[in-house]
C-alpha cells in the first residue's frame, strides 16, 4: 500500500515517527494510502529548511520569482487531468469539479504573477526641503498554512503562491484526508524552478497543527476551516506572536424574491447546493423563499433534485459524488432524519442511497426539506453534505433580518429582476461575499476572500490585495540629501518647512 511522505527541501521526507491515518477512496470506502502523520521534530525540521531557503528566497528579485510563477502556471495547466483526478479519487468529487477548483486556484497564481505591481508602493519628493520619503514592503519570512479537505487544490493556493511571489518561505499542512494533490504540487514547484526549501508539505494531525502554532520561527498562519477549530487556530498563534488569517465556517442563505425567475433560480440553488456533495465553505445550504414565491420554488426544486445523478467521481455521467467519509455521510443522515422529527418536511430523501457496485461507498443523495424553521438543527448547523433546507418568510425586509441574526455571514445571493432590490439587500446584509442573480460569490483572485462575523475570525481576508498585505509588512523611510555640508538642526519635535 502506498505511503505518502512529507516534502522537506526539495524532496520527499519520512516522518519521525510510524504514526499513520488511512487515505479513503470515498466512492468504494476502500482503504487506498496510508499517510505519515507528523510530529513536532518533523515541523522542526521543515521549518529549520524553509528559513534556510529564506536567506537567499527573500532577497530574490521580482523577476525571479514571476519566472518561477509562469513556470508554475503553465505546469498547473499541464497537469490539470492529473491533479482532478487525484483530487476525485481521495476527495470523492466529481472530475470536471475537480478541474474547476484547479482552474479557480490557478487564478491566484496568475495574480502572483503580477506581483511586481502589486508591491510597488509609494514615493513622495520635496515633503520638507531637500526631504523624501518613499514605502516598500518585505517579506515576513516562513509562514505557514493548514487547509480543509474539501478544495485539497484551490484553498492552498489561495495562499501559497502569494506568500511565496512576496518573498516568503512556505510550509503547507493539508488535510490527511486528501494530501495527495499537494505532493504533486510541491513536485511542479520543483521543476518550475522553485529553490528547495522555499515550499514544503508537512502531512499530520493535530499535532502538526499544534507545532505550527507553536514554532517561534513561523511568521504567520493562515487557515480556512471550521469555526471552531478557526477560534483555536486565531487565539493560539496570536498568543504566540504570529499574524493569523482565520477563516471559519459558514451557512449561506440565498433568498429567491416573487419577481426572480423560479427555473433559473431553482437550477442555480441545485448547483450550489449539491455540487461536490454540498461540501464547499460557500454552498448555498438554506434557501429563503419569500412570499408567493415559496410553493413555485419548491416543486421546481424537488424536481431538479431528484435528477442530480449520484455516482463515482471518476464516472463522467455523475453529477455528484459521494461525501469524504463515513462519518461525513452519518453526519448528513442524521441532519435530515434530525429534520423530519422536529416538524420539516422531507421533500426529497436522499438518506437511503445506494450506487449500484458501490454500495460501500459513501454516497447520499440530494435532500430538500422545506417548512423549516431557524430553531431548527438543519438550520442552525453547518452540515456540510447535500441537504437543501427551505425558510419561508413574507418579506425582503424578513430574509434580511434572518440573514443578519445568522451568527455566518460567509456568502449569501439574491434572485431578483430588481436592481433596486438588490442593491437594499447588498447593503444591509451582514455577509461578506454576495451574489446579484449569482449563487456562489467566490471573488476573482484580484479581490480578496472573507466573510463576516463566525466565518472570519479576526480582520484577515484572503488572496488578493489582502493576501499581499498578510504576507509583508511595510517599511518608510525618510531621506535627507543636504544641500550644505553643516545644515542645521533642532532639539524640538521636527516638523516640515
């Protein structure tokens, strides 16, 4: 059986120990890798080789690092099939699914590549006689970040290449779900020329994570996963020093308004709610039906559910995917046998699925529960699997409100053929990332990635602009070139003249 290794200065590494967890193939529930579960000595020494790196990595010019990003990118491209089909094969999604959090990854490694102008900053002449003053940014040195199975792709490369194009040395600790994607990735870094040291993969379990926060030598972590692990992740490595981006869970809403198209929003919803088995951070999980737009919705809504077509992954008629665990699928059995015993009704009941030469897979279908109510444990919850749950309210004013008192605020979206109305509710939602006629409001890679309230903890977006200013911390300096050789001095405060 395959053991997947670390990747330590440019190579693949052994652990410390023999501790092992197992690496599922989701649609057959077989046991296919084991892989090494890291303990602190195996972060110390990755972090001992990136800050070696860092001595010769943070002092290397723009021209070189945006070389090694195109060369990356092209190898990105290259590999597509490769990496969607790794991704498929552990993670459980569908390939084509797959080959679009690779596409949408890809997408921050083309803003690296335009990180010379991202850096550039500012110069001021003549601010008091014969006086300048200019802004640059510099690297912190090894960061660090710690991703969630469910985009084994694209949530490391929100983060890695930035932090790596700023001049940064990087340690990626991925899921032990699906960490085999990012050793291909650390093998594409190598041949596009990335100096040893400067990326490396640390596969483990809380123990590596723990490490990580600890390290004193680690400058910054970033984290996307859920809340309260994000709530562990922010206050233990602020404790330690560090800059800490922290992204946490979510339970998006999309209200469906009277005047919205009930096809297009319905097949819209299906999508975001039921692709990759409802297991991404911005899935639409409750849908707010407002006024008489509620019956209409509902029955195009079953009826497009029960026509998601559930298989294998690597099957190209499957719409959907099995859930990355057994415990994934428990979780999202109980949520909607949770539902039907506190009053929802169960309009589609995916709970008792099988696949046909699958059957110990861990496959659920799509289920919609509509009637549900905000004391509800399908509505309070973030269940995380293919369940669609149905808030009737009468108003915007009331989908507004059930939005803002929702502790997430990580996406949201509006159906409406009103500008006016969407534009109320863009401005008076308490959600960070919102869509106009659009369910998944993922920003492109040259804005930044965040929610509000449970889903951010602390102020720290991520990719983009923001990304930028995470990974480097500004520097001005004032400068004097004396006209005369003795100017004159004071003993008070200086000020300009």
């Amino acid at each position: 059986m395959t053991t997947i290794e670390h990747w330590i200065s440019g190579a693949a590494t052994p652990a410390g120990s023999v501790r092992t967890a197992p690496v599922y193939n989701p649609a057959t529930g077989e046991e296919q890798a084991r892989v090494l579960l890291a303990e602190s000595s195996d972060v110390d020494g990755a972090v001992a080789a990136a800050a070696k790196a860092f001595e010769a990595w943070g002092d290397s010019s723009l021209s070189q690092r945006t070389r090694v990003m195109f060369a990356f990118r092209e190898l990105l491209v290259r590999h597509e099939d490769e990496l969607a089909r790794i991704i498929s094969a552990e993670h459980g999604k569908v390939v084509d699914d797959a080959r679009g959090e690779i596409v949408r990854g890809r997408e921050v490694v083309e803003y690296a590549c335009g990180i010379a102008d991202a850096l550039k900053c500012g110069f001021s002449d003549q601010v008091s006689r014969d006086v300048d003053v200019h802004d640059f940014r510099q690297p912190l040195g090894v960061v660090a970040g710690i991703t969630p199975f469910n985009f084994p792709i694209m949530v490391p490369l929100w983060m890695h290449p930035i932090a790596i194009a700023t001049g940064n040395t990087f340690i990626l600790k991925p899921s032990e779900r699906d960490p085999s994607a990012s050793r291909l990735v650390a093998e594409l870094y190598a041949e596009a020329g990335l100096p040893d040291g400067v990326f490396n993969v640390v596969n483990g379990d809380k123990t590596a994570v723990d490490a990580i926060l600890d390290h004193p030598d680690i400058a910054a972590v970033s984290f996307v996963g859920s809340t309260p692990i994000a709530k562990y992740v922010h206050e233990r490595a602020t404790a330690a020093g560090k800059r800490v981006q922290a992204l946490g869970g979510a339970k998006n809403h999309a209200v469906v308004l009277p005047d919205a198209d009930l096809e297009f929003a319905a097949n819209h919803l299906t999508a975001a709610a039921f692709g990759s088995a409802g297991q991404r951070c911005m899935a639409i999980s409750v849908g707010v039906a407002v006024g008489h737009a509620a019956d209409g919705l509902v029955k195009v809504l079953a009826r497009k559910a029960t026509e998601v077509k559930v298989g294998p992954g690597d099957d190209a008629t499957s719409d959907m995917g099995p859930v990355v665990t057994q415990a994934a699928k428990d979780r999202v059995v109980n949520a909607v046998t949770s539902g039907a015993d506190q009053g929802a009704t169960v309009l589609v009941d995916g709970r008792a699925l099988k696949v046909e030469g699958h059957e110990n897979g861990f496959f659920v279908g799509p289920s919609l529960l509509d009637h549900v109510t905000t004391e509800m444990d399908a509505y309070r919850e973030e269940i995380f699997g293919p369940v669609l749950a149905v808030v009737r309210v009468d108003t915007l004013d009331e989908a507004i409100a059930l939005i803002n008192t929702n502790p997430y605020g990580n996406g949201t979206a509006i159906f409406t053929g009103s500008g006016e109305a969407a534009r109320r509710f863009q401005r008076e939602v308490k959600v960070g990332m919102i869509g106009v006629n659009v369910p998944i409001p993922v920003p492109m890679s040259y804005y930044s990635f965040g929610g509000w309230k449970d889903s951010l903890i602390g102020d720290s977006p991520i990719h983009g602009p923001a990304g930028v200013q995470f990974y480097t911390r500004a520097k001005v300096v004032t400068t004097r070139w004396p006209r005369t050789a003795n100017p004159a001095a004071a003993l008070h405060f200086p000020t300009s003249n």
